[in-house]
C-alpha cells in the first residue's frame, strides 16, 4: 500500500501518544496529592502537570489541522519534520512546566515556531493556488 503522507501520520500518532502520556502523569499527580476527579485545582504539583496537559491539547486543536494542511500543500517531509519539532518543543514545556512554572517558556517558543510555520505556510501555498 502506498500511502501519500506517512512522516505526517507518524507525527500525528506520536502526538496523540504524548499527550495521552501526559494524561497518566495528571492521573497519577491526583492519586499522589488525593485529587479527585473533576476537581482540577488543590496541590501546586498538580497544578503544574494538569496545566501541562491541558495546555497541550489546546495547541493541539490549532496544530493537527495546520499539520495536515501544510503536509497536503507543501509536503509530508516537511510537515513530519515540523511535527517533530513540535513534539519535542512540547515535551519541553512539560518537564519544565512540571518543575517550575517559569521554566516552560523554552519549550513553549519551540513549539510555536512549527505551529506558526505550518500555519502561515498553508495560507501562503493555498492562497497561491487560488490565485494560479
């Protein structure tokens, strides 16, 4: 089978993986501190990671449909490789969210470079093939 978008797929997977990763880690914050369910505030320590997961998913929503438009019009490598910066710029905002607030800041610029280039990138490419 011959798939037209395969680094992008793996991207989108590795993604979904991390942020459920991130999940367990707010799961197990809340068994630590006895933080039941729904509540989403009580101990700093949690705070940090829940904030750490929910921040993420929020990216998320915004990143994957520029991801997979950028993959469509400019290319699946491309797109994979922004993907994985991504990744690695969102891992880095969560071990630095988890250990102290002020030390997401790397990781969130990281990860907002590829958010932004796949964005702005799409726009461009689609609005040049409106306009050819």
């Amino acid at each position: 089978m011959d798939f037209a978008y395969p680094w992008t797929a793996l991207v989108t997977l590795l993604c979904v993986l991390m942020i459920f990763w991130f999940g367990t880690q707010v799961a197990g914050r809340r068994g630590v501190h006895d933080i039941s369910a729904p509540e989403t505030s009580g101990h700093p320590e949690f705070e940090r990671y829940f904030r750490a997961h929910y921040n993420t998913l929020e990216q998320f929503a915004l990143f994957l449909p520029s991801l997979w438009l950028f993959a469509v019009l400019v290319g699946d490598q491309w797109a994979g490789l922004a993907g994985a910066v991504w990744i690695a710029g969102r891992l880095m905002f969560a071990v630095g969210y988890w250990q102290a607030p002020e030390k997401r800041l790397p990781g969130l610029g990281i990860s907002l470079i590829p958010l932004f280039i796949t964005s702005i990138g799409a726009l461009v490419f689609l609005i040049r093939s409106l306009v050819i």
